[in-house]
C-alpha cells in the first residue's frame, strides 16, 4: 500500500472475536490470524491502536442480572480485558510486532497506566498501543472506551469488527433474512433506529467529534487488511447520506 487511506486507526475488538468457534476463552488460532493481519496493517505505514473487550471472559451486565453488584461486576470485566489484551500482545510479540498494553486501572506489573500523550508518542514511534480496562469506570461499555480512545489519540477512523455480520443492517438477518443492509449510514439515523453499531453513547461521542466508524466482518478473509487500506465491504457511518448496500442480507 503505497499511500494508505489513513495514518492512525483505533481497532475495537470484541472478547468475542477472540474466542473464535470456542464457547469461552481464547483460540490459539484466532489470535495468531488477528495478530498477523496486524502487522501486516503495520507494514504499510499505518499506525495501529486496539481496544479490546472481554465479554469471551466475564460480562460484567450478565453478573448484574444474576445478583453481582453492578460496579463490582463492570471491574472483574475490566479484569478480563487485560487477560486479552496480554493474549494479543503475546501474539503481536512472537510475530515481530513491538507492543504497548496501556490500562484504565493500575495494574502496572503487567501494563502501563493510560497517558495520552505517551500513548500517542508509542503510535509515532511505530508501536502498536493496546487499551485494556475500559475507561476504568464501572457502567461504561468498551465501546465507549473505544470511541474515546480513538478520540484523544486523533484516530482518522474507528474499526469495529464484528464476529458474524458483515456490516449494519435494518433489522437482526439472522432474524429476518430480508433486511437489508446498509453501505453508508449516518450518525443521525443510527441513533434513531436503534441499529447494533454501539451503544449510544459512544455513538454520541463519535458524531460529536466527526469520527468515522466503519463496521466489518472480522471472519472475512483478509478483513482488517482490506478494511484499513480503504477496501472495506461493510458499513461506513459517520457524516453520510443513509443508503442501502445494492446486495441484501442472506
């Protein structure tokens, strides 16, 4: 890529995606695959920061609904984001990758505190930056993190990869093989059909701060490659006019 689209992204990856066909946990398989699209994504010049979610571990919501206090719940689920954020860092490392993992909480025997402007200066010197924990708030989902991250580091886009859909659709296609899906979506919109791009509030943050949000398929061969250097099949949203992919969902 011999002038990619973008200098700076900020990957949301979900503790989902890293479990692969497993129930719970972490495929071997799965990382490696990430972690070598990661640096070939690297190789092209773009600099390369990751949020990582910890849902394959520990759900701090569904402890909630089951009797966990809720603060204390989001906290373990923080604790899990930095069991993956450690597994993809490993698996950047033994492929040559020079790796930061930076946390919301203080766990400084295994990752950096969260500096912003450390941060930005690991980017410029061609390390990717990994941020676990969250925002370090209990009641805040990783997508907000992400979309805050992406922000204070002046992210030109945010990357959401998800585990089976390929991009944003009217309604769930696994319900209703009909619904269509759309290839540009505006902020507006997404907010007020309730689609699954994130949570509000992280939608909210990216619309008030213009940053871009293209949502992809990460099972799709070559998908976080393709989707950075600009060759994207799934859904931008942002400041766009809303209209329909030409293909439908199924």
């Amino acid at each position: 890529m011999a002038d990619p689209p973008y200098k700076r992204i900020l990957l949301k990856l979900s503790g989902e995606a890293l479990q692969g066909d497993r129930p719970y946990g972490i495929d071997p398989d799965t990382l490696d695959a990430i972690a070598e699209q990661l640096k070939r994504v690297q190789e092209t010049g773009i600099e390369v920061a990751i949020v990582v979610g910890g849902g394959n571990i520990f759900r701090g919501a569904q402890a909630a609904d089951a009797g966990m206090d809720r603060a204390t719940g989001d906290y373990a689920g923080m604790l899990a984001t930095i069991i993956n954020a450690l597994a993809l860092q490993d698996a950047l490392e033994r492929g040559g990758v020079t790796v930061r993992t930076q946390s919301a909480i203080t766990v400084t025997a295994v990752a950096e505190p969260y500096i912003r402007r450390r941060a930005i200066r690991h980017l410029e010197k061609g390390r990717v930056v990994i941020f676990a924990s969250g925002t370090g708030n209990p009641y805040m989902t990783t997508d907000t993190a992400a979309a805050l991250r992406a922000i204070e580091i002046d992210a030109q886009v945010l990357l959401m990869a998800k585990k089976n859909v390929d991009g944003v659709y009217e309604a769930d296609p696994f319900k209703d093989p009909s619904a269509r899906k759309f290839e540009t979506l505006s902020y507006l919109d997404a907010l007020n059909r309730r689609v699954q791009v994130m949570d509000s509030t992280a939608l909210s943050l990216c619309m008030e701060n213009g940053l871009p949000i293209i949502v992809f398929d990460l099972r799709a061969k070559d998908s976080i490659v393709r989707t950075a250097g600009g060759n994207h099949t799934g859904t931008r949203v942002g400041d766009f006019k809303t209209e329909y992919a030409a293909a439908s969902a199924g």
